[in-house]
C-alpha cells in the first residue's frame, strides 16, 4: 500500500516556508546615492555659518557610514576635517516590525565634546521618528549642543512624533506594509535602496 501524505511536514531548520518579504522596487543605485550624498554635503555647507562648530554624529548601523561619508566629502570639498561620532541604539530598528516597543540605547563613540558644537544627527531611514527621539536623550547625556539638526537619506513617513530633517536626501511614500532597506557597501557588501513589502500578516 502506498503511505499517503505525512500530515506534519518536517521544514528543515534555517528555512523559511514562504519568504517574509518581497522586493518591488530599486529606488537608488550606487551612482544615485552617491551622488545624492554629493548634495546633501553642498546643502550642509550652504547652511553651516561656522564649520568649525560642525559634527556628525550616525546612528549605528547605516547612519555611521552615512556620517564618515559626508565627513569624507566636505573634507574633499574644504579641506576641513569634520568629526564623527557614533550612537549604538540597539534591539530596535525603526523601519521594521522587530524586537522592542522602544529603542534602546547602547554603547556610544563620541570622541569629541558635544558643548556648543553644530550637530548634525544621520540615520538611513526617518519612520515613526521614535530611533530619533532615543538619539536625542542619548546625545543630551553627553553634553549640550548649540544646535542640532537632522539628516536621513530616505522619509518615509509615518510619523508618530513632531520630529523633521532638514536634510532629506530622498522622500518616498510608503504603506505600513512596506519597508525601506537601505545597503551600503560597508556594511552589506552591497549599494542599494529597496522598497520591499511584506508578505500578508507580517505586517507590524
């Protein structure tokens, strides 16, 4: 007699029965982005009165690169260094349905004063505005800014707080289905913006 069907499947560990989200769209390449970077670097000096009170200060992870490299640019552009700092809020991302209902903030790498300096905040994607909101309190821990603004290379709406960039490098409309990934080559071997969706009931 022929067994009929198992009726508990075994799925082999490490593989997902149908994938949790699905590509629609390359919004930016490499070239677009860098050269998007190219005019958020010309916008910050257009709006900098005094570059020797400018900082950066990313997000970890994608707003680092985005900090060395607008960093690297205005050097090339005024031979002038500008420095970055680093805050680590872990075990929350903004731009997806993940693990905590608030950021946490974690281990920091600001190698400069933040007293009276020009900050410039950088994160990969501006959401619900609630990562940004968690850098904030952190940054104030550290010091007092004369000011500090922000610098996202993608909106994409949704907020859930009165919190704006000055610098926005792209801004995309989304659904609360749709997540934006943003890869840098630092970090993903790869130089990408997505637009992806969720597959049905992954939804936050």
């Amino acid at each position: 007699m022929t067994p009929g069907p198992c009726p508990n499947p075994v799925i082999p560990w490490g593989s997902d029965p149908m994938p949790l989200t699905r590509e629609k769209a390359q919004l930016m390449s490499a070239s677009e982005i860098d050269r998007t970077l190219v005019r958020l670097a010309h916008e910050i000096l257009e709006r900098t009165k005094d570059l020797g009170k400018l900082a950066f200060i990313g997000i970890r992870r994608r707003g680092v690169p985005l900090a060395q490299r607008l960093s690297q640019k205005i050097e090339n552009l005024e031979n002038r260094n500008v420095p970055v700092g680093i805050l680590d809020i872990n075990l929350y991302r903004d731009d997806l349905s993940t693990v905590d209902i608030k950021p946490v903030v974690s281990s920091t790498e600001i190698p400069f004063s933040v007293e009276g300096k020009d900050i410039i905040l950088m994160d990969d994607v501006l959401y619900t505005g609630r990562t940004i909101r968690a850098a904030l309190d952190a940054l104030f821990d550290h010091g007092r800014p004369a000011r500090v603004q922000l610098l996202v290379l993608i909106d994409r709406g949704h907020r859930e707080l009165p919190i704006e960039a000055r610098f926005v490098g792209r801004t995309v409309q989304t659904t609360d289905l749709e997540i934006i990934e943003v890869k840098f080559q630092e970090i993903d071997g790869t130089e990408k913006v997505l637009l992806v969706e969720r597959a049905a009931g992954e939804a936050a």
